[in-house]
C-alpha cells in the first residue's frame, strides 16, 4: 500500500436505498448510516402508461393550460352571502323527491351503511315517510332520485345528503360569478352526515331549517359586507388548523365575524345560535368545503389542463374530476382509514372511507396542510415530524403553492395547492386526506378520526382517458 493510499472502509459507510425498505436492513445491521428514499417505477410499473406519461411531460399546451386554471383556482375570493334553503338553490330538489350525496354517483343498492341511515333520515325530516320502515321501503322502490352533490355545485361532509328544506350557505366569486354551496355543520355527537338517526338527530335538524338558517340569513344581511373565507382560513392556519379535521379557530373566527349580529337579531333564534356555535367547533368544516369547491369550479373545464378539480368519496367509490377531461369521474374501490378509534371500536367497525371533504385537500388544505396543525397529529395518529413531512410530499404532486394559505410549520410556505394527475401518477405519491371515521353500520355514527389516501388507480385511469 502507498502511503497516500487509504483503507477502503475507514469510517463506517453512508447507504443510499432506493426503493424496497427491506433492502437497508443488512447495511443497518452492519452499522452504516442509511438513507431511505421512497422511489417507486412511474405508473406503477405499467409501461405503456409510463410511455404516455413521458409524452405529457412538459408539453408546452399541457403546461400553459396547468398555469390558467391553477391561476383561477387562486384568484377566487369566496364570500359568504346568503342561507337559504335547497330547494330554494337546487330547482330540481323542489321538484321532485330527489336527495344529493356525496361522492360520485352511487345507486341505492350500493350505498354503504351510513348513506343510507342518511337518507333514511332526510326523508323522515322531509315528510316522504312517517316511520324509518317506510323511508326504507320508499328509497328502495325507486321514487326517491339520487344525485352528486357535485353536480349541484355543491358539497356535503361524510354522507353528505341534502334535501330541499336543509338550509345551505351561499358562497360566492364575485368576479367570476360563480357560486357554491354547502349544508350547515350539525355539530359534535349525534349527526346525520355520520349515519345517526334518531328524534334527537330530527330535532336538530328541524331547529337548524327553522330557526338557524334564518338568524344567520338576517346577520349576514346586518353586516357591512359579506364574510371572506380566505381571510379566516388563512388565519386559522396560523392558529393551528388545517381546516379539515381540526376547525377549532376557524369555527371561532366565524363565530366572532357573527356574534353581536345575531345578538341583535334574538327574536329569529340568534342566541340560540350562539349557544349551538359556542361548542361546534366542527362548524368551520362547511364553510371550508364550499369555499374550494368554489375555488376548483374556476379552475375547471380547462382544455389540455391535467389538474385534479375534485375528489369526493361514498362510502364505496373514491372519484376525481379532471379540468380537461369535463365531468366524467374516475373511480377506484373506497379506501380504509389508518386512525385512532373510540373507545370499544375498532377498524373492524368502520366504513371505507366518505364524504365531499377531500374537497379541501384538493385546495391545499386538510393533509396538505397538516403542517400547520401539530394539534392534530396525535389525533390521526403520528408526530409534528411526520406532518411536516406529509407536507413536503404533497409539494411534489402539485402544480404550485397558495398565496395566502401559509404553514408555519414550513418556515411559511404557501401550502401545496393544484394535484396534478401527472405528477401522481410519476411519483406513485397518492394525495394524504385528514378524516373522520363513521360506523358501517347505519344509525351509528362517528367512531373515530384518522388519515387516508385518494388511490392511485384513480389518477392512472384519468391520465389513461388523456387525449394526446
């Protein structure tokens, strides 16, 4: 050996594994320092998908397309302006015996537990049927129509069922001239969008037709001028919301902008209000949907453009929409829920997961800004570490980052925003949605909260369907 020569091993080695985690074990063992990167084969190893995938790769049309509809999507200002009742929104709802729902279309034959508990529900609340027998009797027959809620311009949580004496919030761009609109938050407990039924559920729902809908209508029209989501999400995702799962300042905020309007307005229930928005502090979550179903409705109908403009659940399907590709949906099997669970349940109990919500990790939000609330993780199961990290890997399946959606837990960069189905299918990286758990069986409820994926086969079946 010269003696400018050095051993081979002097210090111990740094392993760089790609790919299989099993493969870093030995090296591990051995003592060698071991980096992990998560490499998967673009399109989950389909070559012919690949082939496509690298002919989309930065097509200028594809890219200029991307940049127009994600620059929509950004300058949306969702205002609050009105509640008024479905079937006063929704002609078709007045009409007819006809129920939204949430995810993408779903018959009554398919429909999981808690939809169907739902449904049962909506069509006591509407008259249709006096006992749950005969609500049963009534959906299977055929008289009631089903619809999407996202055909209606509109959003539901969990089952997400709307019918035509439901109150709904009207959000709107005035700019584009667009509006969304979503149903109001029962609260904590007991709730209709989980699968609960029962007079107590009626109850509420009836006071929230007749008496909340109505102060809230008369406070808004108080104020001197509408209520702008984005400035109230922007704040909470300071306060340590991702505005999902966790809407505790969100819901607070909301509350302040009302509170001395519908003090003033006592005589149409606008204490009554306050008493029901003092513990909801899942009251924001509604009007977070709306505000990106809003968002991603300008950025639809984009030709060439390959962004994902809504993602919405059933119970049994998980469906996309793509800007370019209209309104067709691409579905895949309903996804589980990795979470922690209330006591005496377990994944056993659950439903696969559903509801319209994912809506918000379409807009940057939910688990896309899961590093913004360190609050949460404990809850859905994981560290402040894993969250930043979600975060982070999120970025890599976008097409860019909000302006004045900020994560703290980044140093404040703008939340990932604008999945692009490209870079899903690339990356094998499937977006990270914050949710909650409802029971499979109907008129149970919620037993738990955790975190899921939109799957892959989703975003491959779109890219597939891609004219070239």
């Amino acid at each position: 050996m010269t003696p400018s020569a050095r051993p081979l091993l002097a210090a111990p080695p740094h392993v760089v594994n790609v790919g299989v985690e099993e493969f870093a074990a030995a090296p591990r063992t051995a003592g060698a320092t071991v980096t992990q990167i998560d490499w998967r084969p673009p399109a989950a190893g389909d070559a012919r998908l690949a082939a496509k995938l690298a002919r989309l790769t930065a097509r200028p049309d594809i890219e200029a397309a991307n940049a127009t509809a994600l620059a929509r999507v950004l300058d949306v200002q969702p205002l609050w302006t009105d509640v008024r009742a479905a079937g006063e929104l929704i002609p078709e709802l007045a009409g007819e015996r006809m129920l939204l729902h949430a995810g993408p279309p779903v018959a009554w034959e398919r429909m999981c537990g808690p939809m169907r508990a739902a449904v049962v529900g909506a069509a006591l609340l509407e008259g249709w049927a006096a006992t749950e027998d005969e609500a049963l009797r009534l959906a299977g027959s055929g008289a009631v129509r089903f619809a999407p809620c996202h055909h209606h311009d509109a959003v539901g949580p969990m089952a997400g069922i709307v019918s035509a004496s439901m109150p709904l919030m009207v959000v709107e761009d005035r700019a584009s001239g667009l509006r969304a609109y979503s149903n109001l938050n029962e609260g904590q407990g007991r709730c209709l969008r989980y699968g609960a039924l029962g007079d107590d559920v009626l109850r509420r729902l009836r006071w929230m037709g007749e008496r909340l809908g109505p102060a809230l209508r008369a406070a808004l029209r108080s104020l001197p001028e509408p209520v702008n989501l984005r400035t109230v999400t922007a704040q909470a995702l300071q306060m340590g919301d991702e505005c999902h799962s966790r809407n505790t300042a969100a819901s607070a905020l909301l509350t302040r902008e009302l509170a001395a309007a519908l003090a003033r307005h006592a005589d149409l229930g606008g204490i009554e209000a306050l008493d029901f928005l003092r513990d909801n502090n899942y009251w924001f979550l509604n009007f977070s949907m709306a505000a990106s179903k809003l968002a991603l409705m300008a950025g639809h109908g984009v030709e060439h453009s390959t962004l994902v403009t809504a993602f919405a659940r059933n119970g049994v399907d998980v469906g996309i929409r793509v800007s370019g590709l209209g309104d067709a949906w691409f579905t895949a099997p309903a996804a589980p829920v990795d979470g922690l669970y209330f006591a005496g349940y377990g994944p056993d109990d659950a439903n696969p997961d559903v509801g319209d919500s994912a809506i918000t990790e379409t807009h940057g939000l939910g688990g896309f800004a899961l590093a913004a609330a360190p609050a949460i993780v404990g809850f859905v199961g994981g560290t402040p570490e894993r969250a930043r990290r979600v975060s982070e890997e999120m970025a890599a399946i976008t097409l860019g980052r909000h302006r004045d959606y900020r994560l703290s837990g980044l140093d404040f960069a703008g939340s990932p925003v604008g999945i692009d189905v490209r870079k899903v299918v690339d990356t094998g990286l499937e977006p990270v949605v914050t949710t909650g758990i409802a029971h499979r069986e109907p008129g149970i409820g919620q037993i738990g909260a955790g975190l899921t994926h939109a799957p892959l086969s989703c975003f491959t079946g779109a890219l597939d369907a891609f004219p070239e």
